[in-house]
C-alpha cells in the first residue's frame, strides 16, 4: 500500500490527509498540538475553495454548515460608498462557515485509515535520490513513499528545504472573534450586519453566521468580525486590545460599535498579518520513490485581504489527490509530485501577486494615499476586485 506522513493538522493537512486515506493511501498525520483543535473563528470560502471541497468528496459536509455570503459592498468610516454592492459573478457564491465546524467535518472525512499522532513537533526532514523521505521529531522517525508539509506559515520542513522562503510581516495586525447568537446585539431591521468598511490603515469587516445551532446549545452561530490595523500586533492583555478596538473604531458606522461593546475578551483572535517573500522557488521536491511536498500555509501564505489562503490550501490538496491518484512509487510518484509543482506554483504565484496589490490599496494611509485609494476604490476596485473574483471562479478542479 502506498504511504503518505502529513505535518501538520491545519485545515489544509487534514483536508489533504483525509483525501489520501480515502483514495487507499496509509496516511500517518503528525500535529505538535496536544489534540486537533480549531480556532474560535470564522472562514470565507470562495467559490474555488467550495470547489475544491467538493473535489475532495466533502462538498455535502459544506452545505450543511456554511451560510450564503452576501456581496455588501465597501464604505468609507463616514458611511461614503467605494464599492457598491453588486451580484456576484460566479454560479456559487462565496459562503462563511465556522472553522471548528469545518474542522468537525475535515475530521469526520479522516475516516479509519490515518494514524493521528498529536504532540510531535517535526524538526528533521530527510530526502535523497535513493531513499524514501523522511520527517522526524528527533526521537522517531516516519518514512514514507510521500510526505506532506501542511505545518503553515512557520514550516520546519519548508524551512529545511527551501530556506529562500522568508516569513516576514505584511504590516499588519488581525483582530477576529465570533460573538456568540445568545451575546449578538439587536439591531434595527433595516440594519445589516454584513459589510466592509475601510478608513485610513484600517479595516472592519463583520459577517453574519446566523442563529444556526441556537436549539441545540452550540454557539457556533453568531456574527464574525475581522479588524485590521497597520502596525504591528499589541503586547498588551485582550482587555486593553478590546480598549484599544474600541477607541480605534469609534464613530465608524453601526453596526461596529455594537458589535466591539458585544465582543468578550477571551473572543478576540490576535495575529499578526505575515507572508511568505519570496515564495519557495518549488512547491514540490521528488526524491526516491516519490518525494516531498509544501501545502497550504507552508508552500504560500499570504495576507488575510482576498481571504483565499485556506482556499488555496483546499484546491492544494484536491491537484495533490489528482496528481498521485495512479501513480505508483518509484518514477511514476516523482512525476506525480512535479505534476503538482507545476499546477500549483504558477497559481499561487497569481493569487499572491493580486492579494499584495489589494494589500496595498487597502492599507492605504495618509491624505494623499487616501485620496488615491478612494479614487482607485471608485475605479480601480472593481477591476481588481473583478479580476480576484474573476481568479477565484477561473479555478476548475483537475478531472
Ligand atoms: C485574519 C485572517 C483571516 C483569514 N481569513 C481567511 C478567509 O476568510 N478565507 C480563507 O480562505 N483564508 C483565510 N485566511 C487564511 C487561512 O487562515 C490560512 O491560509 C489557513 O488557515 C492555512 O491553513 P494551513 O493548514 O495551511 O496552516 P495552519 O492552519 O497554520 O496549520 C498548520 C498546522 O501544523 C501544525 N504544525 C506546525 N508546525 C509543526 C511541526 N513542526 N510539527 C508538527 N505540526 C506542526 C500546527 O500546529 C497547525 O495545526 C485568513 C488568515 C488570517 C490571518
């Protein structure tokens, strides 16, 4: 039987893990976390990222726990449209969904045929022409005909084998919770949660998860928020963090001040926004009889401002279940494990280079950036805005 050792137990190592198991493959997954754990948060999945989940046989989970994504258009703090709303341009639109639903549901497609082993940080990685590679925690070692990297934007294995790859800050701090349906504010009937709102340097973005799970007591309902701030992420306790929010946000349009007065602070997620620069030079590196490769987070983080990282790393692992469907190991898996640098690399190279434009344009700050911003947002936006959609929709999985 043909094995596969998968690092890392993010949503893109379980999703690639659980798609081996279930095309015959004997997978080992090694998380350095004491179990497999989700992070009170929420995510936008774009119309490829959905995709590529039902590529990887778990599209029915989807539908049963993601909520449809309206398009509510971008304002200014004092309420000036930038973008308007408009229909979206794919057949699916994009949709919000949980992450520890999402997670359940990645979990629940492991199946019986993947060993977990929780609590194994890997920090040895070995490869050679002859051998099949190997990742070890300097105790154990875990050969396999394939090998994973799924262990985010830190990755040891990365780091060993494509050291030109440099995690540096995006300029940036993220702020995210879910308020609980049972702590979510009333608003007015004509109030919507949903939209985006950008000011100079910052960002607010809040979507609504709906009262889905209120009979049955899970709070996984609720409204999502993520607040972005150039600069670097606080030191400071979630108390002064949620202070500071407040303060930061203050006079922005309703429903943000709602919102931040109905955030606890054990909801706050704090992450300081970082990427890869430059991304590794390949995502794949063959070895006998077959070889290693990058996933996710570890081959091409990025920033959150497109929110297609956890996208990518779903269409990641439905090329890396087409790719080495019938490969054997040996020559066959090798060209297998090319096959994916050569589908994978070119298409992140894209959807980074779009995400640092709109990076750019959205961390604008200053008058004079400002001024420009807004007139780019009035004008350039929806092209960009258009071509990113028009990216994130372009994607088809491999037959
Ligand atoms: C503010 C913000 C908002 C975002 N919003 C969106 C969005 O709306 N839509 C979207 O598509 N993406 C979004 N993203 C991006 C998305 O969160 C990431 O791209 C995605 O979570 C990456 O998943 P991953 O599995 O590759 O890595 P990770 O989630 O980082 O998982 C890596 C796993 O590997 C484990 N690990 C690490 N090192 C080792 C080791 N040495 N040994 C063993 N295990 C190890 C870790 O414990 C972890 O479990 C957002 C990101 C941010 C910061």
């Amino acid at each position: 039987m043909r094995t596969a050792v998968v690092v890392g137990a993010g949503i893109g190592g379980l999703a690639v893990a659980g798609a081996l198991a279930r095309s015959g493959w004997q997978v080992t997954l090694l998380e350095r976390g004491d179990r497999l754990r989700a992070e009170q948060t929420a995510l936008v999945l774009w119309p490829n990222g959905v995709r590529a989940l039902g590529a990887l046989g778990l599209g029915d989970g989807l539908d049963a726990i993601a909520t449809a994504l309206p398009d509510v258009g971008v304002r200014r703090p004092d309420g000036h449209w930038l973008v308007q709303p408009r229909p979206m341009v794919d057949e699916r639109a994009p949709v919000v969904v949980h992450r520890e639903d999402l997670h359940d549901a990645l979990i629940a497609g492991l199946g019986d045929r993947v060993e977990i082993r929780t609590g194994v940080r890997v920090r040895t990685v070995r490869t050679s022409a002859a051998d099949r590679p190997a990742v070890g925690d300097g105790r154990t070692e875990w050969e396999a005909d394939l090998v994973v990297a799924a262990d985010g934007v830190d990755s040891v294995v990365r780091q060993r084998l494509a050291p030109e790859a440099t995690v540096v800050s995006s300029g940036s701090a993220a702020w995210r919770a879910v308020i609980p349906w049972y702590r979510a504010p009333k608003l007015p009937a004509d109030q919507s949660v949903n939209g985006e709102t950008l000011g100079a340097g910052y960002r607010f973005v809040a979507i609504s998860l709906g009262e889905r799970g209120s009979s049955g007591g899970s709070t996984r309902g609720g409204i999502y928020w993520v607040a972005t701030a150039a600069g670097a992420s606080r030191p400071e306790s979630p108390e002064t963090q949620l202070a500071l929010l407040r303060r930061w946000y203050a006079n922005w349009p309703a429903p943000i001040g709602d919102l931040l007065a109905a955030t606890e602070p054990e909801d706050l997620v704090q992450q300081e926004v970082r990427e890869l620069r430059p991304l590794p030079r390949g995502f794949a590196f063959p070895s006998g009889p077959g070889g290693v490769v990058l996933l996710g987070d570890a081959a091409h983080a990025m920033p959150h401002h497109l929110g297609q990282g956890a996208c990518l790393a779903f269409e990641d692992a439905a090329t890396l279940r087409s790719a080495v469907r019938d490969a054997v190991p040996g020559e066959s898996l090798r060209g297998a494990v090319e096959a994916y640098n050569r589908a994978r690399r070119p298409r992140a190279v894209t959807v980074v280079r779009q995400t640092r434009r709109m990076s750019a344009v959205l961390q604008s700050r200053g008058r004079l950036a400002l001024r420009a911003r807004d007139a780019a947002l009035g004008t350039i936006t929806p092209r960009l805005m258009g071509s990113a959609a028009t990216a994130a929709a372009a994607w088809r999985p491999p037959a």
